[in-house]
C-alpha cells in the first residue's frame, strides 16, 4: 500500500508581499489523518543562491483552521503555520504514515520581498483532493530511514525504481572515531577536556546525466539554481567510458557538491544539530569551465597529485582511468577542490563558476553509494577500496569528512554524533585533518 497525498498534494499558488508566518492548506482523508507526520521541505533563493531546508508540520485544530479564510475546505482540510525568511520560496510537502511516505506534492512557489513579524497572515489555497487508493495487491513503499534531531524531522525516501537515496543513512559512523586527546582550560578558572572527532562535512555526487540526482533533498536546490542562472542542465559524457584523442578509459562525470547536514550535532558545535544547514555549492552543469578544463604543466603537478588516481588539474569533469568509481573519485576531488577555491592555483588560474564556497575542504573521503566503504584518504590504490563498488546506473556519492577539535566542558565531550552507540571507530584510515 503506497500513501498518497492524494496522488502527491497540490499547493494552490499565491503571491505575498511580506516574509512572515504563513499558514499553508491542505487536504488529507480523515482515516489516515490519525498519526500522520507532515514533512515540509522549503528551497529559499537569496542573492542568487539556493539553502534547503526541512521542516516537521504541526497542523492546528479545526477550530484553529477555522480562523482563517478558505472557501474550499471541506472536512478533510488540514493547516498549519511556517515562518518563511525573504526570499522566492519553493515548497513541498510530503506525509509519512505508519512507515510509509506518500509522493511528493507540487511545489508552491512564493515570492517573500521583505520581513514582517511572524503572526498569521495569509492561508494558503488549495483544491480538494479525491482520497488516497489502495489494494492488496499494491507494492509496499517504505521510508528507508529518517533522522530526528531537536523536533526536526528529516526523511528521505528510498525506491528501486527512482534510485533515490537515503542521506541520513550514507555516513559510515565507524569513521568518527572520538577521543579525549588531553586537559584543557576553557576559561582561567574551569578545567576542561581537549577532544576531537570526524564528522561527514560534505556530500558530493557524481552523475553521468547532466542535471540529475539520487539525492531527494538536492533535487529542489538544483532546479532553483539552474532557473535563478538562466542556465539549462547541460554537459556531456554518457552513461559509460568513451574512447576519443588516442586515450582509452576516457570517462567524463557532472558533480554536485554540497554541504552535509549536521543532523546530530556533536561537541565542537554545543551539541546542537543543524539540519538547516544542508546547501548546493557547486553544480558542474553551470560551469562551463568543468566542460573545458586545461592545465599547464607545472611544478605544484606532484604536491597536487590525487594520490595514485590522477593530477588535481586539470580540474574538469574529463579523467582517464581504467576503473569507473576511482574515475567518480577524481571528478568528486576536483569538484571539493573548486567549491572551496573557484580560481585555480597559477600558472593554471581558470576560473569556475561556484554558487557559495564551502570555507573549507578535506581529503579525507568515504563512498557511500552504491556500497559503503570506511574512509580513506583520496587517492588510495583502488585495489584496497574499489572491490564491488560499480554503479549500474554510473552515479556516486561520496562524504568528505572533516575533523573537529575544540575544547569543552566535560560534560560535554560527548553528545550527538561522539554519542556511544552512534559513532565508532576503525573504520577511519584518515590521518591528516581537513584543511580549514
């Protein structure tokens, strides 16, 4: 039996002048209404740039719902409020019901121009819906996890046929690996503990067709970024490796980097989680650049080395390498490399097209789809990694981690991700810290 929100919810449009609180109209069948969790996923576009966001939806009562105009409800009508910053806001809206998590909604596009306090202002239209059905015949569809951190609930669907992915399942938690490394003061006067642990710092796919993705909660971010830039998907490559200019083993892949949400939080963040903090950084789709690469032999050619797979540059989606998830790896390096520095190291100073740079980057690296492995620093020999790891559809993702040390009080030292039972260790053969 598969949910639906009557056949993937509609969101009628509408136009606001202010950011605020909203309060967002839907329909749902009554008998299912009864322990239905509704999961809001918000893409905002600020300055050019898309930040995701993902939120759990309380509805209000009846009575509540009430209060507020809406000449189509009916007594299957659910509201409920959002505070949404300024900004063109695309919304959807997604129900999760004994397990189960119905199809994506339609996305709602409204456009926030300026602030004002969030008090309820405007109820959002929508049409009535017929409700869900179902059969004994019908094939299960499960959520295959989700992650619930402070009253936010983050999920992701997981289906064969759609090969989506399910992010908060990717991190091997083996590579955390905390430890207490010595005393420290956090103050003159109050003794304290120096630890430090890894944490997944970002989330990089590599696809052979141009503007797609296996990741649910990157799908919204990319397609407000291609429509911001004016700029379609495009690129080029295929499904498998191609031969050209004398060289076999030639592969080209299209990369989205992004930051990883931080849906557990651990010590050096106060123990707070930030799934808030999911964001696109770099798409290789709208960098002409990645399609062009050169580079000019230079001296830094040894010191820039990505291990025993390949040169950093040039830093485009062209590699050759025998092995198609090492050929993954190159292109997912490269990418890290440009969302943290758009403009190339001299002689080879091209410049890449970077929707926000991520202040950081790590070689530190673990695939995490289609298998899991533990972490390794990029450019291991493939022969101590690679065993079993080929996609059918040619698409990756990785985790780059980066490490943490701070020092806390020690009743701090551990929580969220350092938590035992949550992260482990041995499966992190990383030794040098991300660089900052």
């Amino acid at each position: 039996m598969r949910l639906t929100l009557a056949t993937a919810l509609l969101l009628g449009s509408v136009t606001l002048a202010h950011a605020g609180q909203v309060i967002l109209g839907w329909d749902y069948p009554l008998a299912w209404q009864q322990g239905t969790t509704y999961v809001l996923r918000i893409t905002t576009l600020q300055r050019g740039l898309p930040t995701g966001t993902t939120r759990t939806m309380a509805p209000f009562t009846p009575q509540q719902c009430s209060q507020w105009p809406d000449p189509t409800r009916t007594p299957e009508t659910l509201c409920g409020p959002v505070c949404l910053d300024p900004g063109d806001d695309s919304l959807a809206l997604d129900a999760i019901h004994a397990g189960q998590q119905s199809d994506d909604s339609t996305i709602l596009d409204l456009d926030l121009t300026s602030t004002s306090p969030c008090t309820p202002t405007t109820v959002v239209q929508h049409p009535t819906q017929p409700p869900p059905t179902s059969s004994s015949g019908s094939t299960a569809t499960t959520v295959a996890g989700a992650a619930v951190a402070v009253g936010a609930t983050v999920a992701a669907a997981s289906s064969s046929g759609s090969g989506s992915v399910n992010i908060a399942g990717l991190p091997n938690m083996g590579c955390v690996t905390w430890a207490i490394t010595g005393p420290c003061f956090c103050n003159p006067y109050t003794p304290c503990v120096q630890v430090e642990y890894w944490e997944p710092g970002w989330l990089i796919e590599t696809v052979k067709r141009p503007g797609t993705t296996a990741l649910d909660l990157a799908a919204p971010l990319m397609q407000a970024a291609f429509s911001a830039l004016g700029v379609p998907p495009f690129g080029g490559g295929g499904a498998g490796n191609a031969t050209g200019a004398g060289h076999t083993n030639l592969q080209y892949n299209d990369v989205h980097v992004m930051a990883f949400p931080q849906l557990l939080g651990g010590p050096c963040t106060g123990c707070a989680p930030n799934p808030q903090s999911f964001q696109l950084n770099y798409a290789s789709e709208l960098d002409p650049a990645w399609r062009t690469a050169i580079a000019v032999p230079s001296p830094l050619d040894l010191i820039q080395q990505i291990g025993v797979w390949a040169h950093l540059y040039p830093r485009g989606g062209k590699a050759i390498h025998g092995s198609e998830p090492v050929g993954s790896g190159i292109a997912a390096m490269r990418g890290m490399d440009i969302a943290f520095q758009p403009v190339g190291t001299p002689p080879n100073v091209e410049t890449h097209v970077v929707l926000a740079p991520t202040g950081g980057r790590s070689t530190c690296c673990q695939l995490a789809s289609p298998v899991q492995t533990p972490c390794f620093p990029a450019g291991t020999p493939p022969m101590l990694w690679e065993s079993g790891t080929v996609s059918p559809r040619g698409t990756y993702v990785w985790i780059f981690w980066r490490k943490r040390s701070c020092c806390v009080h020690p009743n701090q030292s551990t929580c969220g991700i350092t938590l035992p039972g949550v992260g482990g260790y041995g499966a992190n053969g990383c030794l040098i810290p991300s660089t900052p």
